[in-house]
C-alpha cells in the first residue's frame, strides 16, 4: 500500500464516512490485499494433548500493527469463526491466551500485537478419521486505521498427526499464556467485587488476596456488555495495593450490575488468571 493511498483512505476515513464505505466496496481496501499488506492467518495441526486433538490459529501481524481479543475494548471488532465447512469435527474450543491494552487517541483497544497463536482442541465426530478442518475467519487489524480481513483457512487433521516440531514448540509457547483458573498460585485471587458511586462515576473495585504492583497489573471484565471497564488503578486514598479501582463507561443504573456474574481476566507481567465472580 503506497503512501499516497493511505492518505487518501485515511481522509476519506474522517471527512466522509459513507465515501469511504464507497471507496471500499469498490475494491481499495480488498481483504486480500489487506491480508497481505498487513496480516496472514494459517491454521496448522500440533500434537495431540491428552488424547485430545490439537492444532492452531497463527495470525502474524505487520510491524505496529494489532489485531483484538475476543473482548475488543471500548471500539473494535472481536474475530469471527465460522467452521461450517469442516467436515468430521464434532467442536472446536478456543483457547485465548492473556490479552494487553492499547491506548492511544482513540480509546482504549484490547488485543495482541506481532503475533498470536490461538490454541484450538478439536473433537472428530469419528475418531478413526482425518477433521478437515476449514475456516471462514474474519477479524480486523489496526495501526493507525483499521482494515477488517476475511480469509478462508483449511488443514487436515489426522489421528495420529503431530505436525512441525517448529509449530509444536510455538503453540506450546502461546497454550502457556493462557490465563491460569483460580486457585492454581499464579497470582492472588480476586476476593471480592463491588460498586462504589453511581453513574457516569461509578467504579468497579476488585479486591484480591495480596498485593500487587499497581503499574503492571490490567483488569479485563467480561459479563455485562452494556458497560466497558477502563484500566484499574490503585484504590484512590490508600497505600493499599490489593483493591483496585475501574471506571465504567455506560453503566446507567448499578442496581443492573450488583448480583451479576462477571468473568475477570487479570495479568501482571507474564502471569495472569481467570476467574468468575458475583457483583456484591
């Protein structure tokens, strides 16, 4: 992509959305071109894990660009998979390894950057045959615009298969970032969730079982799509590194939050964990 055409994309972008939509319908920004531009997807067969069927989902990212998790931040499109086309799969589980933030004049994004590898467990239908295991996959990559792509993926699973001792070692890389369940050390546990305010100045406070550094640690709440919770920050007013503190964007009434299951994704540094939790 010249320089000249993403400057005439990113005007078009801001000064006249439904040209831009014009612009690209006509075949500027085509998800091909823009597959190869700026991303490229694959699926690839591993070795089976405790007799379960493995393979993954490789999308590698041109330098400063991103791609979303499956929350994708307060705007963005989280990927969508379609495996209608596969033949002998009885269902495919997705594993997400542990997500970051990005924040820029936009907003706030939540996603990877580089490279990601979804690990995926696949289950035959008959374990005596090969999965042909095939993708429609639409997902969106972002640098300073964003670009939506379709590929269309395909590999063929064997029983037996165990693929590339390269493709092995990556995705055993990325299956370890996976957030850990609670429970098992990672990191402390969230103890407690509650709403403090109201409005347009409520906070989510998340309390755990110890300390943590305030500058490492992100905070990923799932659970109630009405609201977006901002980054955490310390609990204002206190030298107290265990409760944290989220804005909420959208919350109208917090009488619609208390009660309700929410699903927290915590990392600090290279660690992170998963856990649900009710609202107090």
């Amino acid at each position: 992509m010249t320089l000249l055409l993403q400057i005439m994309r990113t005007k078009l972008l801001m000064l006249n959305p439904v040209a831009f939509v014009v612009f690209f319908m006509l075949g500027y920004v085509s998800a091909a071109a823009a597959a190869l531009d700026h991303s490229a997807a694959r699926l690839f067969q591993a070795r089976p894990q405790h007799g379960a069927w493995t393979a993954g989902l490789e999308i590698k990212l041109a330098e400063g660009w991103k791609t979303y998790w499956r929350l994708p931040g307060d705007s963005g499109v989280p990927p969508q998979f379609d495996w209608s086309r596969s033949t002998n799969l009885a269902a495919v589980t997705i594993g997400w390894p542990a997500p970051r933030r990005f924040t820029d004049a936009a907003g706030e994004a939540i996603g990877y950057h580089d490279k990601i590898v979804l690990p995926l467990r696949v289950d035959p239908a008959d374990p005596q045959k090969p999965i042909g295991l095939a993708l429609s996959l639409f997902y969106a990559v972002c640098k300073d615009i964003c670009i939506p792509v379709q590929e269309e993926l395909a590999v063929e699973i064997h029983p037996h298969g165990r693929g590339s001792a390269a493709d092995q070692a990556l995705l055993a890389d990325f299956a370890s970032r996976i957030p850990a369940s609670s429970g098992t050390g990672s990191l402390p546990r969230i103890h407690a969730l509650r709403v403090i305010g109201s409005g347009a100045g409520s906070v989510l406070e998340v309390s755990v079982e110890g300390k943590l550094p305030p500058e490492s640690i992100d905070i990923f709440v799932e659970g109630y799509p009405k609201a977006y919770f901002r980054k955490p920050s310390a609990a204002e007013g206190t030298n107290d590194a265990s409760r944290f503190r989220l804005k909420i964007d959208g919350l109208t009434d917090v009488a619609e939050l208390r009660g309700r299951e929410l699903t927290l994704t915590l990392t600090s540094g290279a660690r992170s964990l998963v856990q649900t939790m009710i609202v107090e």
